[in-house]
C-alpha cells in the first residue's frame, strides 16, 4: 500500500526493475508511502525509526494471494492483513516476525516457517514449529519445534551496513526451500545471502541476485 507523493514512484521502481508484478499494490489518495529512518554506525550496525504511512492501511479486502507457492508477510502491516494472507496461502507460508512485536496466536499457527533474531523470538508468544533464528554474523540455526536440527555460518565480508540482511536472508531461505534443497544447505545460502546485503550500503540496492549467492558460495 502506498500514497500519492514520489516515494511511492521510488519504492515501486526498484520493484520494477526486478520485475516484480505491482499490480496488487494498493495505492490511497494522499501523500502517506511509509518510510525508514535508518542511522547506521561505522560497524554497519543500524537503528530504524519506522514510519508506516500507508502500510499501515491496508485492509483485509486489499489482500489476495492467488495460488502462490509460498507467502511472505512480517509485521509492517495490520495483523488483520496478516491474517487473511495466512488463510488464502495453499502452500507454504512465511512469517518474518519483525519488529519485534506480539504475533497473534492463529497466524503463528499457520506459519510453516517463522523467521527471527533474538529479540524478536523473545516477543512470540509461543514457540513456532519451524524457526530459522538470525545470530548475525554468526550466522543462524534452524529449529524443529525448539530443537536444533540445522545451523550455518555467513561467508567473510566486510560488513558495512546491516539494513535489509534480514530480509535478503529471509527470501533466499524460502526461495531454497521451494527449490527443494536440504535444510542446511537452504540455511547456508540464506546466511550468504544476508551476508551480502550487509557488505552494501542501502535496502533496496543491497539485495543480491541468485547469480551472486552461487558466485560468493562456489568453493575457490
């Protein structure tokens, strides 16, 4: 969901550029697209004041997932937005539970995989069956029902920012299993793939391609 005013053009261009359909972006009659503020130190360690703006508005009758192959939702939407994502997803549905926030106890149930640092797994209500826990650059482990059954560690980069790693882990680990890799190695592609998000200044930009992934993986 986004408003009338050029962040919107901005946010929706990166989306075009890597040819994501935007269709299905809501878009309301005044000047409100959500932003970051985002303050980052000389170890690339960030802080981020949110503003939601439009995120914020859209509405369970805005959400239609068709039949998609996996969902992603995290928390900058209403819970109710949530929800109805979780019950239209056929397949397999993600959480990235963040920021840190209560999670209602449905839409954790639905979840088949619940992505989270340690702040934000501190925030759950209950523990998620399948849990893939960022440790930062230590890397992250995956746990069944609480218990460890896979854990990776990120490629050697030189960490500059750490915007967005969440979210580029997150993608390539949801994107390495619906590729039906095994869990260590869907593990170890989504700790290279946050990885290079952190070695890069900015969000959007930072992202890395598949192309990349393999490139920083291969073994020398």
């Amino acid at each position: 969901c986004v408003g009338s005013d050029h962040l919107a053009t901005l946010a929706q261009s990166g989306l075009r550029s890597a040819e994501v359909d935007v269709k299905q972006v809501v878009h309301i009659g005044w000047p409100d697209t959500g932003l970051a503020l985002i303050l980052v130190d000389e170890s690339g360690e960030n802080q981020i004041v949110v503003v939601p703006g439009a995120n914020g508005r859209l509405e369970p009758d805005d959400v239609e997932v068709f039949d998609a192959d996996a969902v992603l939702c995290q928390l900058e939407i209403p819970d109710e937005a949530i929800g109805v994502a979780a019950k239209q997803a056929q397949h397999f549905f993600c959480l990235n539970a963040a920021p840190a926030r209560q999670v209602p106890s449905d839409i954790l149930d639905r979840a088949d995989l619940v992505v989270v640092n340690r702040y934000e797994l501190e925030a759950l209500p209950a523990t998620p069956s399948l849990t893939a826990l960022t440790l930062g650059e230590e890397g992250a482990v995956l746990l069944e029902e609480g218990v460890e059954v896979a854990r990776a560690r990120p490629p050697q980069v030189d960490a500059v920012d750490g915007t967005a790693a969440g979210d580029a882990f997150t993608a390539c680990l949801v994107v390495s299993l619906l590729e039906g890799r095994d869990r260590e190695e869907a593990l170890r592609r989504a700790c290279a793939a946050g990885a290079l998000a952190a070695s890069r200044p900015g969000a959007q930009p930072s992202l890395p391609t598949v192309a990349e992934v393999d490139e920083i993986l291969r073994p020398p």
